[in-house]
C-alpha cells in the first residue's frame, strides 16, 4: 500500500497484516480502535470493523473489552529471510518503476506456479 490509503477491508486487512508479519506491530501491541481506523483512513466503521474481524478469524489479533485489540501472542513476525526478501523486492520493484499491484500479481503468479509445481 506504499504511497496510497486503504479504501476496503481487504485493503486495510493486508495493511495491518503485511504490519504484524513483518514485525512492524509486535505480539500485544494496541491496534487503534475501529472508529479510529476508520476516522484515519476515511471509511465507514462497518469497513474498518470488517477487516478487524478477518484479522481476528485468522488469528493476528485478539479483541477484548475493554482491554482493546491487540496483535495476538506468536502472530508476529514472519521468518526473517521471508522479511529480508520482501523487502529486497519492494526495493527493486520501486527502483523498476512497477506498481505494487503488479507486483503482488508477479508474486501471486510465482506463488501458483510454485505450488503447482510441487504438486507435481
């Protein structure tokens, strides 16, 4: 999402998820609330809350009254080579002047061929 706000829940779900598994957001760290999330990215609360619940259906987050929403025990990080090589790719994406979303499609499509191949 470099560059641009998150307009969905699936946008605002891969934001705060490529957070948590990169170590951005450590395990029990406060998320701010729905409405906050909302407020800053200019959605609707029913949006933001959307892609909270995702988030907490996989596990990344924990809601509690009162106590907030917090990133779950062991949610975070991914590997660091996973993180070092991602961000090698943002940084050689960018410098080749290709977008994000064409970047997320090359590795979408790697990632299918891979697994197809292993398949095999």
């Amino acid at each position: 999402m470099t560059g641009t706000t998150p307009s969905s829940a699936d946008e605002i779900d891969a934001l705060f998820r490529g957070a948590i598994r990169s170590g951005q957001l450590g395990d029990g760290e406060r998320l701010p609330t729905v409405r906050q999330t909302a407020r800053d990215f200019g959605v609707a609360q029913a949006t933001a809350a959307k892609a909270y619940k995702s988030l907490e259906r996989d596990g990344l987050i924990v809601a509690r009254t009162a106590a907030g929403t917090r990133v779950a025990p062991g949610a975070s990080p991914a590997p660091q080579a996973v993180i070092e090589h991602a961000r090698a790719l943002a940084e050689a994406s960018e410098g080749a002047l290709v977008t994000l979303e064409d970047t997320i499609a090359i590795v979408r499509a790697v990632w299918c061929t891979e697994a197809t191949r292993l398949e095999m």
